[in-house]
C-alpha cells in the first residue's frame, strides 16, 4: 500500500509568511461553487509583543469569514438603529438599511439574494416568505419577541434566529411607571382638555400610587424590572407567572390568575405571545377586577380583547387602562389607526382616562442602541465563526476561536436533521484529516455540529463541502476558513 501524500500548506500570500502583518482569513462561497475562486479578505495586522513579565501574548484570533465579505448581503428594515448598521458594514458586508416594513410581495423579492435580515416587529417572515430567501442563514430580530418568524420553518432549513431578550427591558418598565402615574391622576384627559383650551382643575378619581396594589402578570424581564421600581415608589407588588420564581425585594407571587385581578388596583402584563396568552384578558377576567382598578399592556397585541376592555370602560368597572400594542398594527407612521384597521378602533378613542401609544415601549435611544450592538455582534459571531449562543431555534454550539498559529484549519459547520447514524458518517468524511475540536448538540429535529480540523490545503475544501452536502441528513453545510 502507498503512503497517502502529505497535505499541501495552505500558500503564504504575498510573500509575507513570516511578516507581523499578515492575511487572517479566507473564504469559500457555498452559495456558489464552481464560479467562484478562493480569495482573501480584508486583512488585519498581528503583532506579538513582550509582556511585563518577559513573555508573549496569547495568539491573535483567527478571523474566520464564510464567504468573500463584499458578498455578503445584508437587509435592514423598520429602521434598525445606526449602532447595529455600523457593526456590520465595518465587516465588509453590503448593507441595505431600510426605515419601513416592506409589503409582503416587495419583500419576497428582496429577501431573494440575502444572506442576513434584520427586522423589528412588523416584519412577518412566515414560511411563504422564506421558501423564497434561498441564500439566507441568519435572521436579526431587533427586539424582544421573536413570534413574526416561524422558528421551526427557520430551523429546519438552517435558517439561525436571534433576538435581544433583555435590551429593552428598562425602557419598558420605565413607561408602565409612567403610565401608572397618569392613568392615577388622568394626566391623559387633562393634557387633551386643555390644549382645547378647556381648564379643568379636579381631584376626585385621582389617586397617589403610594400604598396601591401593582398586580404584574409575567415576571421576567420586564415585570422584575418594573416589580423594584414599583416599590421604590412605595407600591405593594404581587406577581403571578406559570413558574415559580423568587420575587425581588418584597414582591410575592399569587397561585392564579384570578387571584391577582382580585387584589390589584394596576395590573400590566409581560406575556409571549403563545396560543396560551390569546385574550388572556377578556370578559371573565375584568369581571375578576376590583371596580376603579387599571390595565396596562405593552407585551402583546393579541393578549387582550379589545371590545370586551372598551365594555369594561363604559361601565366603570375600569378606571382607565394603557395599551402600546394592539392585534392589528400599522406597517408605518401616519394617519392609520383607523376603524379600517381595527373595527372597534374609534370606540377605543373615545374611551375617557385610556393611554394609546404607537409599540413603543422599547423605542428609546438607549434601548435600541443596545439592542442593535447585542443583535449584531451576535450575526457577525453567526456568520463568521458559526457560533450559535443565544439562538433562539437552534442548539447553543461554540468553539474556541482558531487563531494566527493555525493557518491551515477550517471550520465545518454541519446543520442536519436529527436522526441515527449522521456523527458516524460525518466523521467518516472527517476522519482524513485530524479533527482538532468538535462539538454536536441537538435541538427537536434539527442537530447543530461543529469541528475545526487541521491540515487542510485549499483543493481540498470543495470535496470536503461537496462530501457533506451529498448526506442525506443535511439541511445546510458551512465551511469557514
């Protein structure tokens, strides 16, 4: 038998193998094989410097890219904030950024050649509009929910998701504060009074919220958040979640639903929107309420029914109520609340002591700031290194990064239908070259897999893709180098 032929080194570049200043990555388009030559990207200086105790720093990391970096496609709509754009356009990549939603037909097609989109909260990418985004990897949902994507569709074609779960959280809580203070002193109707010139000083239904009950249905995030600033302002807090969980400061959870409604003069919620949550507040519910009490809603639209809220606000069994999130939302700023989007939208106008803003809990400069950093850094961590921490639909897998000091590694990304047999197969592909890392985890029906291997030359990666792809169980293969 033959001795197989060693690996071929990757070739130094420029002539500067041994030069501080040094290329740091490749890449390979799998989204184009066949046309597409091996390349390098932007460039990036290492330096080894001494430290105080005489010794060099640990190696520089590796910048892995999966593609040349001008190829990669980014679109941004519902005016993802400039911290989020600039992150990802100083990788390189071609950023399109986009202040509306778009209507579904103009955004098939725009989704068409993608390889990123990030979206807000009006964008629906349902599995009639994703079938379409063939090059697409990764979506960036620029705020807390995640329901305007169908997870499992994304998952089973190897479509990564990711949000920001906590950024906002204390730009909404502080709205709920104010707006429990309003509602107590019905700053709503006396703000409208008098910019029609009407002066109206009164003081009966008005309240301190001092010594009040706030009941918060959901203490995550937010209801934590608002629990402690509720007390802060001297508030009595009881909270009611469907796990159990220990309350900050000196909040108590209830055993019910029903049993909060009974106690609370406010009540604000913080619910995902799940088949679960669908009028979680409705007739029954206000009926539970003590008369005079308030409603607050800035978790979702479809959480309360609207009509059943507007009959207990005509018949006093509210005191007023505020609502940042409605069943059926405009797609952009202007004249559209209207009965032509909501048939009941009118009544609800009408409703005295009733706070209406446009979903804007989280819209704060300091909130999107900071969700646009977390969601990009989080794409760029995706598309360069495959690294899937914090995903919403896919196994958590991460691996060290390769540095300087490996130049002839590359990094398989394996997404593949969770079934017997695809690690042994995998790594039989795998095994003609030393496997440095791996690691697998699983997540429903999709598994998410990751190797660094060594010793790889540049003709040997398109065999290496190619003998992945060809696997039954594949839904996406990704080799970064």
């Amino acid at each position: 038998m033959s001795t197989p032929t060693p690996a071929q080194a990757i070739p130094e570049r420029n002539g500067h193998g041994d030069a501080l200043a040094r290329t740091v990555s490749n890449s390979f388009s799998n989204s184009s094989f066949g046309t597409q030559e091996l390349g390098s990207s932007p460039q990036a200086s290492f330096q080894s410097l001494a430290s105080s105790h005489g010794t060099h720093q640990r190696p520089s990391t590796k910048q892995l890219k999966p593609f040349h970096t001008g190829d990669i496609k980014v679109l941004l709509l519902e005016n993802v904030n400039k911290t989020g754009q600039d992150i990802l356009r100083k990788q390189g990549y071609q950023v399109e950024a986009i202040k509306s939603s778009l209507p579904e037909d103009q955004l098939i097609e725009k989704i068409r050649d993608v390889q990123v989109i990030g979206i807000r909260s009006k964008t629906q990418l349902t599995a009639s509009v994703l079938k379409h985004a063939k090059n697409l990897i990764v979506i960036g949902c620029f705020c807390i929910g995640t329901n305007q994507v169908d997870l499992k569709y994304a998952a089973e074609n190897g479509i990564c998701v990711f949000n920001s779960p906590f950024s906002n959280s204390r730009s909404v809580a502080e709205l709920m504060i104010g707006e429990i203070i309003a509602l107590a002193r019905q700053f709503g109707d006396r703000n409208t009074e008098l910019h029609n010139g009407i002066w109206n000083k009164v003081s009966a239904g008005c309240w301190e919220v001092r010594g009040k009950t706030l009941g918060i249905v959901g203490y995550g995030h937010v209801g934590s958040q608002l629990s402690v600033l509720a007390e802060a302002m001297g508030m009595k807090v009881i909270y009611y979640d469907v796990t159990n969980l220990m309350g900050l400061g000196l909040s108590n959870q209830v055993p019910t639903l029903d049993h909060l409604l009974q106690l609370a003069d406010f009540v604000t919620l913080h619910v995902p929107e799940i088949p679960e949550t669908t009028n979680m507040m409705s007739t029954h519910q206000f009926e539970q309420m003590k008369k005079g009490s308030y409603l607050i809603n800035a978790s979702r639209g479809s959480v309360v029914d609207i009509p059943a809220l507007i009959h207990a606000s005509q018949t006093g069994k509210l005191a007023g109520a505020a609502l940042d999130v409605y069943p059926n939302e405009p797609g952009g700023n202007g004249a559209h609340f209207t009965n032509d989007l909501n048939t009941w939208t009118q009544d609800l106008r009408d409703l005295k002591n009733i706070i209406l803003t446009p979903h804007i809990g989280g819209s704060t400069e300091e909130a999107q700031s900071a969700i646009g950093v977390e969601v990009a850094e989080s794409l760029v961590k995706y598309v360069n290194f495959g690294i899937t921490s914090a995903a919403v639909n896919m196994p958590e897998v991460t691996l060290r990064s390769l540095t300087m000091e490996e130049p002839n590694h590359v990094r398989v990304v394996y997404i593949h239908k969770n079934v017997p047999g695809v690690l042994r197969k995998v790594n039989e592909i795998l095994g003609d070259h030393n496997v440095d890392k791996q690691m697998t985890d699983s997540r429903g029906d999709v598994a998410y897999l990751m190797a660094d291997i060594s010793n790889v030359n540049t003709s040997e990666i398109r065999e290496l893709w190619q003998s992945l792809e060809d696997l039954g169980s594949r839904i996406r293969t990704r080799v970064l180098y």
